[in-house]
C-alpha cells in the first residue's frame, strides 16, 4: 500500500462507501482511482473486518463470490467526524504556512 | 491445492466461514504477486492474534521459543544464556494469562488456566523432542534419577511456575482492562 496523508484503509473505505454500496474488489478499484493507494486484499478485507465489527458497515445481500457492503448511521456519523478533524488540521496547517 | 487456497488457508476457521468466499473472489480476479501474498499472510495473522484464544498463541510461540533454545543450546551453555531462555518463557507464560483476563475480563482461575495450557503446548515440542532422544539417553543419571524422573520433574516445576505466572498475569490483565475500560477506547487490530 502507499502511504501517505488520508491513507488510512478504514476511511478510505468509507469513503469509497459514502458513494453507495460496493464490493471489495470494486473499493479497491474506486480507492486506487481517487486516492491513488493501491490497498492489498487482506489489508483491504483487516479494515473490513473492523468495520463490520464495529457497525460502521454492513454487509448485504451476497452476489455470486462478492458481497456488498454500505455505510450504516453511524459509520456516515464517523466518517463525518474524521473528515472534519482532517479539514480542521490541514486548514491550520496551511495557514501557517502561509506565515512562512 | 493452490496457493491461493493455502493463503486462504491461512486465515482462522471463523473469519474463512464469513469472509473467505470474498477473499478468494478478489484473489481470482488479481495478479498474485509477492506484495500481495505477504499482506495476505500477515493480515492472516493478524487475525489469528484477533480470533484465536491467547494460550493457543501464546503456547505456539513458547514451543517455537523452547525449540529454537534447544537448537541454540547445541553452541552455547553460558548461564547468561539459560537466564534469557527461563524469563523469556515465563514472560510468554505470563501474558498468556495477562491476555486472557485483559480480553474477556476472565476471571482469575481461567487466566492461570491459559498459562497452564500455553506451558504444556509450548513444552509439548522439546517433549517430542525427549521422546526422540531418550532410546539414546536411557543410561542417563543424575542424583541416582533417571532421566524420565528429571523429565517429569521439569515438567511439574513448569507446571507450578506457569501457574504462578498466570495468576500474577491476571491480575496484570485485569489492571489493562481496568484502564483500557477508563480510555473507552475501541479495540484495535
């Protein structure tokens, strides 16, 4: 996987979830699309693992091999959340630069 | 088998039964390279320190720590060496309990349980070992004892110790979930 900033596997999937359901192969195509990490899969199905246990998503009806998932309340309410301490840190950030 | 199916094999019973059939879709439809065969394997792992109980763990890497001793023990017999072997196996007894009370609150009696149980798994690999060696041994004395008496009685004194140490590891255990509970933080893997 490629680090960097926001390369957290588990809001990475969230936010590929906030877009509607997926299964895990289509997350990891949607994640490597916009945030350019390639997440290896059992990195990839760890996160969804804790995701799940944590009721922050839910799995759906099976199709063939792929089951979907999608966000629940909460899961949205927690993606809510880090996506603004994110903008709160890196508005700071750059304001500070803007001092250098 | 293929090796697509032995890294699937990797994972615990528990987690293949729920989310095994997924993997394995995702598998198929990706080029297998080195990369990903290690982050299957060490996310395999991850998940055994997750789902499987803490003597089961605990006791693998004992025997692996005792056998490795063993094989070590055929180049040196400092006693610096023997100290490391005995607080390293008793530190892997201890969080054997540690582990158990901190994860399911257990009580005290079953965290000195899983210690007990990760000392005979651990010991279970230098007691085939033993096997394997007294037919040669059988002349062996030491105090007028045989060597199957000085093998019992390592084995009650391990016993005893692990014991012991599960009983402190508890109460060790106990103490992290105590603060852990005050953190109210959500479990990690």
């Amino acid at each position: 996987m490629t680090a960097g900033p926001g390369a957290d596997p588990e809001l990475l999937i969230l936010s590929s979830l906030a877009g509607g359901p997926k299964h895990g192969y289509a997350i990891m195509q949607e994640i490597a699309a916009f945030a350019g990490v390639e997440l290896g899969p059992g990195t990839l199905y760890t996160a969804i693992t804790r995701l799940v246990d944590e009721g922050w998503i839910e799995p759906l009806e099976a199709s063939a091999r792929q089951r979907p998932y999608r966000l629940t309340p909460g899961g949205l309410d927690h993606l809510r959340g880090q996506l603004e301490k994110m903008r709160q840190l890196a508005s700071f950030g750059l304001r500070r630069l803007r001092t250098v | 088998m293929t090796l697509r199916n032995l890294l699937l094999r990797a994972y615990p019973r528990s987690w293949r039964d729920e989310y095994g059939e997924e993997l394995a879709g995702i598998l198929a439809q990706k080029r297998l390279t080195f990369g990903a065969a290690a982050d299957v394997l060490v996310n395999a792992l991850r998940q055994h320190f997750h789902r499987d109980a803490p003597w089961k763990i605990c006791g693998a890497g004992l025997a692996l720590w005792f056998l490795m001793y063993r094989l070590a023990a055929l180049f040196s017999h400092s006693r610096t060496f023997l100290l490391w072997y005995w607080s390293a196996g008793l530190l892997i007894v201890l969080a054997a309990g540690a582990w158990t009370a901190a994860r399911s609150k257990a009580g005290i009696l079953a965290a000195a349980a899983a210690s007990a149980k990760a000392a005979v798994i651990g010991q279970a690999g230098v007691v085939v070992l033993y096997l394997l060696v007294l037919p040669w041994e059988s002349a062996y004395s030491f105090q007028g004892r045989g060597i199957y008496y000085w093998a019992l009685y390592t084995l009650a004194i391990n016993l005893a110790l692990s014991v012991v140490f599960g009983f402190a590891g508890a109460l060790l255990g106990r103490s992290i979930a105590r603060f852990r509970g005050s953190m109210d933080q959500p479990t990690r893997y």
